[in-house]
C-alpha cells in the first residue's frame, strides 16, 4: 500500500468549508484513495472514496490531483459533529483485507 | 439497515473470567473483520472471515482468543482466560466482500475493561 501524509491536526470555523489534504506520492495505478473518520468513542466511519476523477457523495467531495499523488477531502459545511480524526488510506480494493490507519488528521470545528 | 450490531456496548469483568463479545455483520455483506482498538497501538486486525470462512487469524493475539462465524448473520469473539492487557474497544466491521468493493462498515464497538 502506498504511504500517506496527512497534518497531524486542523481547525475549522463552523459553517466553513474544511478541506484535509493526503499526500501519496507513491500510489500506483490500481490504487484507490479512501477516507475514513472517527468521532471520539465511535467506530470507524467511511466517507468516500475514488480512483482518479473527483467524487461527491452526499458527506463530503474528494478531490484527486490529476498526477493523482495527493487528495483533498472537503466538507463543504463543517458541523461540530464532523470533529473527529480524519484518515486517507491507499489501496486496492480486493474485497477481502483489513484496514491500516495512520495517525490522521484531528479535526477540530470551532463554534 | 440498522448497520453493524455489537454488544454488549461496555463489559467490565476481573482477570481470569471468559468474555463473549458478540456482532451481526449488515445483511448481504460477505465479509466480516475483528479490530481491536487501543491507545497504544491503534486499530490492529485480529481476525477476518469471507462467506462464514476465518481467512486470516495471523492478528489473533494468543491462543486465548477465538472467534466464530456460525452463519452468515452472527459473530463471536471469545477471550478466555482474560487479561488487565486484554482491555481495549473492540470493534467489528463488514463488508461486501467482492473486488472494488472494500468499503468496510463498523459496528459501534465494546468497551472491554478487565480489572
């Protein structure tokens, strides 16, 4: 699996778009690009995900650069609730592996 | 779909008790996968099944642990004797289980504290 970076933390004023970049300079053309969030004492959430077009699905639109080596997840109206821990993971989508999380992005929205 | 179902939600028992946690992967998904989520170590895989089958168990910690899918709506994993080290969350997840389709859904997890 390519390797992710991710900022370690964010701040984002309620209301506000929050967009929470992902590196992943060595993604390889069969690897799709997820994110995933937990809300503190949550389970893991899944949000979105795509290959190489831009997706937008009724939690949030990902942008994929057009060399595809980083990501931008944008939640156009942070909510308090959408605080939580963000994770860009890359994979390919066997249908049958476990899930690696790196340490995330802390996303805090500001009231 | 109610989703992912877990219980119990929290369990506190003393060292050396068995301890059953239980799950009820979303209907359809042929997947189904065992984390275990703590401060220290972060989400580590414990166990994952495809279509009631254990495919890979290499995260299952000692022999202390098992788990068991006896039909394609029902999970259980087992720790017994347990241990004060065995608490964390637990967390069960499913998924569809085909190629393009690794989305995992996740239950909302137990809170295992062994004193």
């Amino acid at each position: 699996d390519a390797k992710t970076t991710q900022p370690p933390s964010m701040d984002c004023a309620e209301g506000r778009a929050a967009n929470l970049p992902c590196n992943h300079s060595t993604i390889s053309g069969n690897e799709y690009v997820y994110w995933y969030r937990q809300i503190h004492s949550q389970g893991p959430q899944y949000i979105i995900h795509g290959l190489k077009n831009n997706e937008t699905n009724e939690m949030a639109s990902l942008i994929i650069t057009e060399d595809r080596k980083s990501s931008t997840l944008i939640l156009p109206h942070a909510t308090l609730r959408d605080t939580a821990v963000y994770y860009c993971i890359v994979i390919v989508p066997t249908g049958r592996r476990a899930l690696t999380f790196g340490s995330g992005t802390r996303l805090q929205v500001q009231p | 779909d109610a989703g992912v179902i877990q219980s119990p939600r929290h369990e506190v028992t003393e060292m050396g008790q068995e301890v059953t946690l239980r799950c009820k992967p979303i209907s359809g998904h042929n997947s189904l996968f065992w984390y275990r989520q703590t401060m220290m170590r972060g989400l580590e895989l414990l166990i994952y099944f495809n279509n009631n089958v254990p495919i890979d168990d290499s995260g299952m910690p000692e022999d202390r642990f098992s788990a068991k899918m006896p039909n394609a709506s029902f999970s259980t994993l087992k720790i017994q004797p347990s241990e004060p080290r065995d608490s964390a969350v637990y967390f069960c997840a499913s998924s569809p289980g085909v190629a393009g389709a690794d989305t995992q859904y996740f239950g909302p997890g137990t809170r295992l504290t062994v004193l």
